[in-house]
C-alpha cells in the first residue's frame, strides 16, 4: 500500500499512520481543533459528544504517556476505551496473523490505536481494518501523534517569543537512529521553510540516510555533529532523545551509547542560548549511568517536556475528533466542570 494513497483529504474514516500523509493545510487544521479541546483537557468543560464509542487502545510494547493518553483523550470525549497491552495476552501469541486480529477487534471498536515492535505492522493491521487506526508508534520507523504532539509544542513555545516555526534552528540529540519519535518529527517539520537541522549523534547513532535525504531535497540546512557542546550551540529548540536500548542488536552494544550526551544545568548555561526551549519526547532515562536530560534542569522555565505530555491529549482529541467527524459538535452541549479543579494548575 503506497502512502501517497493515505494522504489526508478530509480526515474522516481516514487511518493515521505516517506524516508522510500531512501537508501544512492538513497540520494547521489538527492544530486548530487541538486549540479548542483546551478547555476540555484542562477540565473546565465536559462534553460527550463521543458517548457510546469504543476506542480499541493495543499497545504491543511498553508506554506511559502514548497509551494513557490517548486512552484519556477518548475518555475526554465522552468515549469508553478498551485495552489490550501485551503480545501475550492476546491470541497473536498464539500465532492468530495481524489480519485476523485486525477483522475481529474491528469490529468491537469505533477507532484503533496500536502500537507494535515492529516497522510496517500497524499498516499491515490498518489494511486489514474496518475502522480508522492510528500509529501510536511501530518499532523504529514512525510516531505521527508524537510528531503533531511535539510540533504543536514548538510552535507554541516559539510563538510565546514572537516566532514563527519557519527559520527554526533545532538540535535533535541522542539516538537518532532507531529513535521513531525523531523519524517522524523531521519529516513533519520538513514542510516548514528554511529550517536547520542539527543532528546531534554518535556517528553510529546517526539519522537514516533516506531522512537526511528528504530534508535535504525540501532545501533545509543538515548539521551533522558528534560533539554535544557544538551540537547545542545557538539553536531555538534542544530536542533530546533516550537512547533506544531496546532496539539494539544487543544490550552490550546499547551500552556503549549509555551516558554519552548528556544534558544538565551546567551544560545548557554554558553553550545554550538564554531561550533555548528544551524538549524530550520522554520517558528520559534517568537511571545514574544514562541521564541524556538531568533532573537539575526541572526548575528551568524553558524545559517544555511536561507542556509536551499535556499538549499531547489536546491533539490526539483533535484526532480522534477530526476522524470520526465530530470536530464541530464538540461543542454541542457541552456543560461546566461541577468538581473541584483549582488544585490542578495546567503546565
Ligand atoms: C517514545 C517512543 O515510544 O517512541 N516515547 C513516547 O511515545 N513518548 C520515545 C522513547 O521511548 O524513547
């Protein structure tokens, strides 16, 4: 199945399964209905607009804040969400094919959010799907919500300081080699103009050559660099990553990549611009021996990360809004929060 097929037209029934499908229309469109779920997601308003839905959440591999979040995201909308959150606890491990499993669960659910270890799965299930899925992330390849999620953080981080994402400078550091977090982010902000790309990486933990491509064919400046305090130098976005241990041949081989780049206080007020936003699609390893993002930074006004994991239920609403064509009716009855909320400050 050739992505060009999936491009986004009216996003309704659609399956959401790389970025290759958006253009700037389509992203401008996602955010701005990610704009109105605010008052949602931050509990002020309640709406139901998607009562009686069932979302069927399956998440193959280990996750936090991508499950849970779009499990609470459907919930925000007034859906029931149903789980299945291991290989072993479900009939693939008895050997039932993807496009089995894809016929029958499509039918107990309205919209499909799978996560798998494997590149190509979740398309190989959608195809087989009678309900929209999304891509909550398959093996090394892509994480589209991930991507939107981040994108929409860097422009509002940039736009509280008056800036547009064209003309951005971003260092991504870390794994970028099995990272899909970064796979699918470039890509998203390759249809933006006049970007740098600091690719900030061992020279074994380097982007995929078929990336660096793309941003190089849409005309964007590529940085390749090995040293973390050059790597950092003078960018509007420190994007840093978790090294992939998972993903690698073997944990030994992992383990030479444990700790290499490091990002703390110290560093950030030696190299960084004062503005620097700091972001990590997260969990960051914070074990002693990695720590590529150090708790000192908690305290720094411009680390964004948990802005990121609360924008991320904003826009996989939009999603799931926009998908199963409620978008507009969000509104529709909608009524106040009576429970007590003032103790939950958003970020
Ligand atoms: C990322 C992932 O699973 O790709 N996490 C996430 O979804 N926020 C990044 C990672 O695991 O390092």
């Amino acid at each position: 199945m050739g992505l060009q097929d999936l491009r986004i037209v009216n996003f309704i029934g659609q399956h959401i399964l790389s970025v290759d499908q958006f253009g700037r229309a389509d992203i401008e469109r996602i955010f701005e209905v990610a704009d109105r779920m605010r008052p949602y997601a931050e509990r002020r308003r309640i709406t139901r607009v998607l009562e009686g839905a069932i979302l069927g959440n399956m998440f193959f591999e280990p996750s936090t804040r991508t499950r849970i979040s779009f499990g609470c995201a459907f919930n925000l909308l007034g859906g029931e969400v149903r789980e299945t959150t291991e290989i072993k606890a479900s009939s693939l491990s008895k050997g039932e094919s993807l496009y089995d499993t894809a016929r029958v669960l499509s039918g107990y659910s309205d919209i499909i959010v799978m996560r798998h270890p494997e590149a190509g799965s979740v398309a190989e299930f959608a195809a087989a799907s009678r309900v929209p899925v999304i891509n909550g992330g398959d093996g090394p390849n892509e994480h589209p919500s991930q991507a939107l999620l981040d994108l929409y953080t860097i422009r509002r981080e940039l736009a509280d300081k008056d800036r547009a994402v064209d003309g951005l400078k971003i260092a991504l550091v870390g794994d970028l080699r099995y990272g899909r977090a970064v796979h699918s982010l470039v890509k998203l902000i390759a249809l933006f103009d006049n970007i740098t790309f600091r690719l900030v990486s061992p020279p074994e933990l380097a982007l995929p050559e078929p990336y660096v491509a793309i941003l190089k064919a849409a005309g964007h400046a590529v940085e390749p660099v090995h040293q973390l305090e050059a790597g950092v130098r003078g960018v509007d976005i420190l994007y840093v990553t978790r090294t992939q241990e998972e993903r690698f041949p073997s944990q030994e081989e992992a383990d030479r990549y444990r700790g290499l780049f490091r990002i703390n206080q110290d560093i950030y007020t030696s190299f960084c611009a004062p503005s620097t936003v700091i972001m990590h699609p997260l969990p960051r390893d914070s074990r002693s021996g990695a720590r590529e993002l150090d708790d000192d930074l908690n305290s720094n006004p411009n680390l964004a990360i948990f802005r990121q994991t609360d924008n991320g239920v904003l826009v996989r609403m939009a999603l799931f809004a926009l998908l199963l064509d409620v978008a507009d009716k969000v509104d529709d009855q909608a009524r106040e929060v009576p429970w007590f909320t003032g103790g939950r400050e958003p970020e």
